[in-house]
C-alpha cells in the first residue's frame, strides 16, 4: 500500500504557541479545512436523499403498485448510498492525513524544543523527563489528532441535521414540532454536564503529568541517581476515582441522549400512524420520518462526542502551551 507523504507544514519563525486551539488547527492545516468542508458539505446534502426516495417508494412505487418505478427508485437509492459510502471513506482518510501530519509535526517541534531547554537548564535534580514523555506521546496524540476533524466532522454532524430537519418540517411541520421537543433540551444539557468533565480531564492530565515525573524520578536513570522504591499508590488512587467521575458523567450523558432520540421516533411513530387514519398524512411520510430520526441519531451523537473531544482538546492545548 502506498502511503502519502505527510503535510509540509511551514515553521512560523518562532517557538511560541498558537494563542487559542483553532489558531493551531489553522497553523497545522490552513487550506486544507476549505477541501476538507467542501466534501463535508456535499456528505451532508446526500442525507435528504435517501428520506425521499423511501417516501417515494412507498406512495408511489408500491401504492401504485408500479414495479418498473420500483426498481429505478431501488437503483437510485443504491447509487446514493454508494456514493456517500465512498465520499465517507475519503473524508475521513483526509482528514487521518490532515491529523497525523499535524502529530508528526508538533511532536518534532516539541522533543527540539525539550531538549534544548534540558541541555541549557538540566541539573541533577531534574525530573522533568516524565512529563515530556507524557506531553510529546500521549497529550500530542489526541491535539493533533483533533486538527483533521476540527471544521469538517461537526460540519457534517450539523450539516446532515439541518438537511434532514428542514426536510421534516417541509413535508410535516407538525409531526415534525412535536418529535423536535424531544431532541432540544439534548442542546441544554451537553454543555451542563461538558462543564464537569472538562475539570475533570483537566485534573486528570495533571495527575498524569505527576505521575510520569514521579516514575521518571523513581528509575534514577539521571545523574546515576538510585530508585528509592517509592509508593504509587495515592497517586493511582487519585487517578482511578478521577477516571471513575468522568465515566459516571460521560455515560450519564450518553443515555439521556439515547433515551431522548428513541422517544423522537416513538412519537414520530405514534403521531404518524395517528395522522394516517385520519387521511391528514401518507405512510411514506411516516416511513420517512421514523427513518430519518433514526438517521439524527448518529449526526446528534456525533456532534455531542465532538463538542467534548473540543473542550477536552482544549484543556489539553491549554496546559502544553503552559507547559512550553
């Protein structure tokens, strides 16, 4: 497998950090966001189209009982699905390209910068080695990493949610209203509960940091310094409970937000159905509309993953430009 070369990224001239976590995206990455969101536009776009080809299939091809029609809306929706698979694959190999490139570049420049600030400060009593491993290896992978993604995957996320939302409330305002009030208070209570998290990952990398200098100091591999055999324990402990609160929000999270997407779609179903008896609606639009809640879990899930991983990543550029 060939592999392309990674993104010539050009120095600044200077070793100071970018100010704010997209001035670094855009150091990293520049125009490469524009081709990036072009492609997240179009993917976006696509998500209506399958909605109106099951709508169509069911009021037209089989209430007409009309095979012909059938099998060329069967073949058109083949050829969308084919199409957004494929444009999918290479948005995210792009923006793998975009995110590794960036890695690539900012650990050179901070292992450069580490070792010369050891060669011009370095005494004998210096364990900062354990937090620049931890800086450069672990926290580099997850800055870097959030360049590819940073426009084009909430773009996508949003982008498939509004297309598939304005298709609802142009077919069916009112079952549309009804299934949304289920979705909203999803917009409320991801930013309460990110708030949270983000002191705890915060807290965490700190303790990390600690940690690596602790283990760093206890090898005594500087300065012909002997291991004293030190105790880890109270710093595991902390972490483990650290850890333990951010599962404790995160999935707390994550199951309102399953419980409110499928309520989405039993109200869809229910009002639906109602409205069908009543000659008010089709089922095809009823069929749609289960259908596209169905396609909003994914795009709302995504959008709230990324709007942690961002203040998260946040956090994390924060404290390695403290640290530089």
């Amino acid at each position: 497998m060939v592999t392309p070369s990674p993104n010539r990224i050009e120095r600044t001239g200077d070793d100071t950090p970018a100010a704010t976590l997209y001035g670094y995206v855009w150091r990293m990455s520049g125009g490469h966001q524009a081709g990036l969101s072009l492609v997240a536009i179009v993917v976006a776009a696509l998500s209506m189209a399958p909605l109106e080809l099951q709508r169509r299939i069911v009021n037209d091809a089989i209430g007409g009982s009309d095979v012909r029609l059938l099998a060329i809306l069967g073949v058109l929706y083949l050829a969308v699905m084919l199409l957004e698979a494929g444009l999918k694959f290479f948005l995210h190999l792009y923006q793998g390209w975009v995110g590794e490139s960036a890695i690539r570049y900012t650990r050179l420049h901070l292992a450069r910068l580490n070792a010369e600030h050891r060669r011009a400060e370095a005494t004998p009593d210096d364990n900062g080695g354990g937090r620049a491993v931890s800086i450069i290896g672990g926290e580099v992978e997850k800055l870097g990493g959030f360049v590819g993604e940073s426009v084009s995957e909430p773009l996508v996320s949003a982008g498939t949610l509004i297309a598939i939302l304005g298709y609802m409330l142009v077919m069916e305002p009112l079952l549309a209203l009804i299934s949304l009030c289920f979705l909203a208070p999803q917009a409320i209570a991801a930013p309460l509960i990110q708030r949270l998290v983000n002191r705890l990952v915060e807290r965490r990398v700190g303790l990390l940091r600690d940690m690596g200098e602790q283990v760093a100091a206890e090898t005594g591999q500087e300065s012909g310094q002997q291991s004293s055999g030190g105790d880890y324990g109270p710093s595991l402990e902390s972490i483990y409970r650290n850890r333990i609160k951010i599962y404790f929000w995160k999935f707390a999270g994550k199951g309102a937000t399953n419980l409110m997407n499928n309520l989405a779609s039993l109200s869809a179903l229910v009002v639906g159905g109602y409205l069908v008896t009543r000659g008010e609606t089709t089922l095809g639009v009823v069929v749609a509309f289960v259908s596209g809640f169905d396609r909003l879990v994914d795009p709302s899930r995504q959008l709230l993953t990324f709007y942690r991983i961002m203040e998260q990543t946040r956090v994390q550029h924060r404290m390695i430009a403290r640290w530089m």
